[in-house]
C-alpha cells in the first residue's frame, strides 16, 4: 500500500461525470482519493452521499475529490445520481488495476468466505504528487468530515 511520501502511480481513468481523469493533469493540484470497496452497498453510500455534500468545502480549500470503485463509468454515474452527489467524479477501474498500483486490492474475508477487493482506504494527495496522508480501515460514517477537518490544517 502506498504511505506517506510515495509518489502516486500514473492513471487514466474515466469518471461517472463524463471526464476523463490523467493524473499528471493533477500535478499542482492537492486532492483526495477514496477508494470504497463496492457500489449500491450500505458503507459505500454513505461514504459516496458525505463526500458529496463535502466537495464544495473541500474545492474551497483547493483540494479535489474523487472516489473509486471497480465498475464502468456507467454504473458510477447511477451510484453518485443514487447518493446525491452527481457532481462527485466516482472513476472506474473496471479492471482493479489502480486499486492494485495504489496497494488496496487486497484479500478480503466475509461471512461467504475470502475473496479479493478494495479495502477502504482514502489517500490525501500533495501538490507534488506524493501521499501526504493515508486513512486505512476507514468507517464511512463521519470520514469526508475527518478529511475535510485534515484539509484545513
């Protein structure tokens, strides 16, 4: 998994809000990405719906927000309009290839067994490109706060 001070994999995703996301376009720029392990689930809304109502505060302090999840554009376009927050850029990585560059592709245990997925983890970009801050074990309740609260230090 990637930690404080690494640099952040380049990737080229497509969002739910039609734009294409390259992140050397994001050099310059702070931003958050929050990775949610599954659309339309109870944890993953919640997460998805209090980062929604976060992103203008957060566009505010200069920092942009994203979320992702495996899954097509198409279906992240349904689950941001489903939570409230269609301006939100939910990306796509149908392929879990920038959850597995980022390290939160990982061994997942349930009630059904062990499987591979997304761990719920958000990472806080700098403007250098490298992590500045790493949320591992993320509770969805309450966390775009956490992060917006992390933003204003």
């Amino acid at each position: 998994m990637l930690q404080i001070g690494d640099q952040v994999p380049q990737f080229r995703m497509e969002a739910g809000t039609g734009e294409v996301v390259d992140s050397r376009e994001l050099v310059g720029k702070r931003w958050v990405i929050y990775f949610y392990p599954k659309d339309n689930t109870s944890g993953c809304t919640i997460e998805t719906r209090e980062f929604g109502l976060a992103q203008e505060a957060l566009l505010a302090r200069g920092v942009l927000v994203f979320g992702c999840s495996v899954g097509d554009a198409a279906a992240k376009k349904s689950f941001a309009a489903s939570c409230g927050a269609t301006g939100l850029p939910l990306l796509a990585d149908p392929d879990h290839k920038v959850a597995e560059q980022f390290g939160v592709w990982q061994l997942r245990k349930s009630a059904d067994g062990e499987h591979m997925g997304i761990a719920r983890t958000t990472f806080l970009i700098g403007k250098d490109g490298m992590v500045e801050r790493v949320w591992e074990g993320v509770k969805p309740e309450g966390h775009a706060q956490e992060v917006l609260d992390t933003t204003a230090a």
